[in-house]
C-alpha cells in the first residue's frame, strides 16, 4: 500500500503521522510511505503599483523553507530510529496553493491512502473562511481520487 501522510509539526499531523505508520504495517517491502510537508511560498503581487524590491517577501519564504526543511530532517531522523524502510521524507517548496501541490502529489504517486491532520499549525479560520476558503483537509477529502483519512 502507498500511503502518503502530509505534515506541519501540530499536533495533529503528529497524530495523523502515528495513524500513517499503523497504516503501513511493519516495514512490508509492499508498503510506502511518503511524508511531505508543503509550506506555502508566497509570489509577489504584481500591479502596476507594486515595488520591485521584495527583499522581504524572501527572507519570509526563506525561513518558510527552512522551518519545513528543519521539520523534515527531524521527521526523517524518527523513521530512521523507529527501524522505517520504505520512507520518503520530503519538503515540496513550490511556488503554489499546499492543498493543490499535495493533490497533484497524490495522484503523480499513486497512492491508495492520504493521511492528514484535521488541523494545521495556523489559526483556525472563522466559519464564514472556512466555507469560502475551505481548509486543506476538506480540499483533499472533496477532490482526491484515493481515500483520505482526517485525524483529530
């Protein structure tokens, strides 16, 4: 089975991580699992009244990239420890909508099974965003082909 089990570092994505590795049984050379964190890189607006200077812009997506990176490592270091073989850990920085990358993640790799935390390490979104925006969790459950798991 194939299951890929997306993280941020809440508590829980930890949960959902726990609930990925029950999912992939002990370490059956059938079995994948791919941990992926996708933190949000942000573009610049472009408008005729933007600045080209957007320093700032950087440095924020730089230390967005480093927190998932950082959290990656660590994450691979656990499977290493736990006796975990058929692992990819991975950080997607891209340029894009995470909900989107991690749908278009599922279905290039084929899995049978998406595990994700019910919510992220942001503040909970007010009712009236969460029906407009939706959170990532519904995103995945509406619109991935294989089945989803949202743990608490």
């Amino acid at each position: 089975m194939k299951v890929m089990v997306c993280v941020d570092g809440s508590a829980p994505s930890e949960r959902a991580l726990r609930f990925a590795l029950r999912a992939v049984g002990h370490n059956s050379p059938d079995d994948e699992l791919f941990v992926v964190n996708v933190p949000e890189i942000l573009a610049a607006p472009h408008s005729r009244y933007s600045v080209d200077d957007d320093s700032d812009l950087s440095a924020i997506n730089e230390a967005r990239i480093r927190v998932s990176q950082d959290l990656i490592n660590g994450m691979r270091t656990e499977l290493t420890e736990k006796g975990m073989k058929n692992f990819v850990a991975e950080s997607i920085c891209e340029k894009g909508n995470p909900k989107e990358i991690l749908l278009r993640l599922s279905k290039s790799r084929q899995v049978d099974l998406l595990v994700t935390g019910s919510r992220s390490h942001t503040k909970k979104k007010s009712s009236l965003q969460q029906l407009f925006v939706g959170s990532t969790s519904n995103y995945l459950v509406d619109h991935c082909k294989c089945s989803v798991v949202v743990v608490r």
